[in-house]
C-alpha cells in the first residue's frame, strides 16, 4: 500500500474542494485533493448552461468556463484523479483507491470534505407503478444529453420544481423534445424564481403546484403516468388524477449531501441538513476535519460552495500548520432553527469569533413570505437583533450577518435562535 504524508487532504475535485485546495495551498500547507472522477470540476463539466460567476467573477459563465477559472488557479496544487476514498478514519488518516496507484493510505493533519451531493432517486420517494425504462433524476438526464449527446425520450414529464429539472426542461424544449408540464408537490417553487422565468415562463411550460405523480405505467418503456392534485396534508387527491401520455419521466425532486463516508468516520450529523455540524470556521466534530459546500447543506449557487471551499481550505491548513485553530477545542454556542427557519449551518458558533469575526448564517425557511419581514435573533428568550428582508421563499437561501448587538450578547452556556416572520 502506498504512503503519501500531506499538511492538508480534500476528498472531492467539485467547485468546494477545487476552492478548499488553492486556499489551503496558498496559506502554506502541503494540500492533495482526491477526486473519484477522471477529470476535476466535478458537476460543474455537464452544465453547460449560464448563471455561474455573477458573485465571484462579475460575468455570466457557464460550468465549464467556470470550473476553467478554478483550474487555472491550480498552482502547486497537487491533485489524484480515478482515486476514490473508501474510509476516513481518525489521525485523520483516509484509505483510498486509485486506478494507476492502487490502494493508498493518506496521513494528513487535517482533511476537508467536499464531496457534494446527490439526487433523491424514484426509490427514495417511493412511487407506485410499473418499472419501466424512461425513469431517471434530471442530472442524469442532464448528463446523458449535455455530456454524451444522447437525448433519453421525447415526450417529458418533469416531477419537482428543482432547479435541474426546471434548467432541463428549457434544454430539452431547445432540443426539440415535448415537454408536457413540471409537478411540483409543495404549493410554493422549490427552485429558484429566476429559473421558473427563465426555464417555465419563457419557453411556455406549464408549472403545476400542489401536484404529484401517483402511479407510472408501462412494461418495457414507460407510456403515461397518472396525475394527482394533492390536499393541505399532501395527500393525494385520487379521484381528481388524470392520465399524462409520456415516453419519459425526470425526478427533481431534492438533492442531499453526500455524507455516507463521513457518517462511517463518526462526523456529527445535522438531522435537518444531513450534512456535518459545523461551526463558522466549517470545523466538524471530528478533530481536524472540515466541510464545505453541498456536502455541509445544499447551496442555490457554486459561487457561494467555492466561497465555503475557500473558508475550508484556508481553516485547514491554519489547523494543519500549527495555527491558533489547533489549539484547545474553543467554547461553542449552539445555533438553533426557530420559527419558520427549517435549517441552518453553521450550526455552531465559537465564542472567540463572535466579536472578532463577521460571521454569516445561512438559513432556509419552511413558508414563503412574499413580502418585507425580518430575521429576528433571540439569546436566553429575548428578541436581541433583527435584520429585515424584502421576502423569503424555501426554494432561496438566506444569507444574514451576526449583529453587533448578538455577538457582545452571547455566553458560555447561552445559545441562538433565529426566527423568520413578517414585519
């Protein structure tokens, strides 16, 4: 088994740990990123549609052109391609397989875990029916038509109003391919608005709230699909269904964080993300282990994963390097989802940073409120801080700042709760 001795390990080549690896290179550390595919940029290499770089880059590019950028800025970074990790155990030390090198056994004083995400799939939401070919998430078919050329039908219908999928109508529409309506259960947009313009409104597909697939049908090609409406509890409304004539059925219906590999070396697991627990410098409950990107929660743009990536890597490598991050585990303050916010991360603030730092939350919220209403920070029941917002929608991540006033508030033994509401 081969040895490899490294400051600073990231397992994923994607827009986080291409970020998190110039950072930690450029702080200084001895940094190797592994990544399980034969080329870095990960999903970033089969969207080849507009939308990434406008925070970072001030321009219009698609993944390609913006995984170039990051691939550019490579360095002395060193990197293994066809190299998956099969364990992290504690050290951290990572055991891995490689096509050229075969098995390799990597000791690093410190580890960031950027391994994204993954689609839910028809077994996850559990759909009744037939098992017929023509079923597939829309990153798959994203890739079939974008990477390989290969259009997988011709008559679409799209269930969830993700981003992908609706990014996959639009593709598929220019394509020349019928695409019949997108289902969406929940009564709101679970993507984002300016992709429903874009992707919906502007190529005349029609967008269904409130609306599931009950049944798929077909025997060696999928055929149709039955159509429901559903009620406030989300319950099928069976006697309403209807019948879609459909060669083929994309599932966007949620992506979650690939966290298989870090649940197996003993991370802390948020149940509402399904990502680490992390504090504001992205650290794990593991010791020197980090995380960033899709694989912490799931982000609405790359530009905000390469953002994490580049906290993660250069928290890596100050920890790796013998910095104040290696020292004695801090005094943390627990971040807490209060009403109308479904998650959060960090989920862990340190106490040192509060007033040293600016530090940004990220939240979720479980309701739309299409009009002004505010965040509202609450320590040992008392409103402390608010910060107002123009709307908030669950398909649009929410970005606020600690206030001044919160920092100078918190304790040892105190904890934050953010609450969403109308103002």
């Amino acid at each position: 088994m081969r040895q490899i001795a490294v400051d600073v390990a990231i397992i994923g080549g994607g827009p986080a740990g291409l970020a998190a690896g110039i950072a930690a290179a450029r702080a200084g550390a001895d940094a190797l990123l592994l990544e399980r595919g034969s080329e870095l940029g990960g999903v970033l290499l089969q969207c080849i549609h507009p939308g990434f770089g406008l925070k970072l880059y001030g321009e219009d590019l698609t993944g390609p052109e913006y995984a170039g950028r990051w691939l550019d800025g490579l360095g002395g970074l060193r990197y293994l391609t066809s190299t998956m990790v099969l364990a992290l155990e504690p050290g951290p030390r990572i055991v891995a397989s490689s096509s050229e090198s075969g098995l390799l056994r990597v000791r690093a004083r410190a580890v960031v875990l950027a391994m994204g995400c993954r689609e839910r799939s028809r077994g996850a939401i559990a759909i009744p029916g037939t098992r017929p070919a023509g079923v597939l998430t829309a990153g798959t078919a994203q890739r079939l038509v974008n990477v390989h050329g290969y259009m997988p039908g011709r008559r679409f219908v799209i269930l969830g109003s993700g981003d992908i999928g609706m990014i996959m109508a639009r593709r598929l529409t220019w394509e020349g391919a019928e695409v019949l309506g997108v289902y969406e259960l929940m009564p709101y947009l679970t993507g984002l608005r300016r992709n429903y313009v874009q992707c919906l409104l502007d190529q005349d597909i029609p967008l269904h709230l409130s609306h599931t697939i009950t049944d798929i049908r077909g025997r060696r090609r999928l055929t149709s699909v039955s159509v429901s409406p559903v009620d406030r509890e989300l319950k099928p409304v069976h006697y309403a269904s209807k019948d879609v004539e459909a060669d083929t059925l994309l599932l966007s219906v949620g992506l979650i964080p690939e966290n298989e590999l870090s649940r197996a070396a003993g991370v802390a697991i948020c149940p509402a993300t399904g990502g680490p627990l992390v504090d504001n410098r992205l650290q794990t409950s593991a010791p020197g282990v980090f995380a960033a990107g899709n694989v912490v929660q799931v982000h609405d743009l790359a530009d905000d994963v390469s953002l994490a990536g580049e906290l993660a890597g250069a928290e890596a490598a100050q920890y790796a390097l013998g910095g104040q991050n290696g020292g004695a585990c801090p005094v943390r303050i627990a971040v807490l989802a209060g009403e109308n916010v479904r998650l959060i991360a960090p989920q862990l603030l340190r106490l040192d940073d509060v007033t040293a730092r600016r530090i940004e939350l990220q939240l979720r919220v479980r309701r739309p409120i299409e009009a002004p209403c505010a965040a509202e920070f609450v320590v040992a029941g008392q409103r402390v801080a608010t910060r107002p917002l123009a709307y908030v929608r669950p398909g649009e991540m929410v970005c606020v700042g600690l206030p001044r006033a919160v920092a100078s508030s918190l304790g040892p033994g105190s904890d934050l709760t953010l609450n969403v509401a109308a103002a």
